[in-house]
C-alpha cells in the first residue's frame, strides 16, 4: 500500500472492533538496507501517531469514536443474512492521519484497539501491514517504543476500571502521540 505523508488512513475487518477502548495507530520506519517484505519490526522504532479517548454524554454514558452506535441492529442485521455477506461487509476503524512531516520510505503500520471492557482485564486487537510513504517531510518521529515492551501488564492505561474515567482525562498507554 502506498500514500502520501498527510494521507487519512484507516483499517478494514470483516469483524467490529467496537469495544470501549482507544484505537491506536503507529508506524516504524523500516531500517536502510532492508524491505518492508523482510524486517520484523523489532527495536526501539515504534512511534504513535494517533490514539482516541472517550467522551460522556449528558446522561452521563461513556462512548469511545470507535463504537457503533447502532452495533446491536447491525450485529443483527448481519447475523440474520451471513449467507448474504461479501467483501463488501466490511468495517473501518477510526480514521487517523499521517503526519505531513513524516520521512518518505517504507513503514510498518500497527492498528490496535484495546477493548477495555471488563474491569482490570484488558484485551489487545492488533493488525499490522506495510506502507510506502511518500511526498514525506524531514521530521523526526519520536519517543520510539518497541513491540513488545512498551505496555507493561499492570500499566494504569490497560488495567483499569472504566468507571472510573471521566471525559477527556483517560490517556492511552505508550508513548505521547507524535503529530509532526
């Protein structure tokens, strides 16, 4: 996949990823001298480049932007016509955007959602894929974190009770988001 530095992004799955719980997204450059194709992604060369929090509304119910709103008619829907189902019954996690200040080259991507619905018992949906980036910037992404080791078991982002969030205070773990 290839687009440009300042590009919308986002991931498609043929399941919801609609748990309360922030969308994650990074990208590590991939080393000189190596392919997408070929490297691991190991190292200190992770940077996030954009997560979601919550909001609560005036009767005080917590949503996140990754969630349906209408998840229970359109779990429904689709369970009712499986046989009718194609390609096309798909859906997008949360859009997020490449920094326009982003070196060009070849990147790994990690999309994440941490479903944080259960008290203290946090779980982790990823997905990764490679990128071309191009018409980038001469930024310099940063902290950079490796996988895994950038999220510890007991960190107060993942190991949480939800109730006691409130709108716009909950922080996801890792490091702070890098926006170019």
């Amino acid at each position: 996949m290839e687009a440009p530095a300042g590009a919308t992004v986002h991931w498609k799955t043929s399941q919801q990823m609609n748990h309360p719980g922030p969308t994650q997204y990074y990208l590590a450059k991939v080393p000189e001298g190596s392919s997408a194709t070929k490297w691991d992604g190991s190292g200190a060369s992770w940077f996030k480049f954009h997560t979601t929090t919550a909001t609560i509304d005036a009767a005080k119910q917590m949503s996140w932007p990754n969630q349906s709103k209408n998840w229970p008619c359109e779990w429904q829907h689709r369970a009712e016509n499986k046989a009718k189902m194609s390609s096309i019954d798909q859906y997008n996690t949360v859009n997020a955007t490449i920094p326009k200040s982003t070196p060009s080259g070849e990147y790994l991507v990690r999309v994440e959602q941490i479903a944080l619905h259960q008290p203290n018992q946090p779980q982790i949906y990823l997905a990764c894929s490679q990128i071309k980036i191009t018409g980038g910037g001469n930024g310099t992404p940063s902290p950079l974190v490796a996988f895994p080791g950038a999220y510890s078991s007991r960190d107060p982002a993942i190991f949480l009770n939800l109730a006691s969030v409130g709108s716009g205070t909950y922080v996801g773990p890792g490091p702070a988001v890098w926006s170019g």
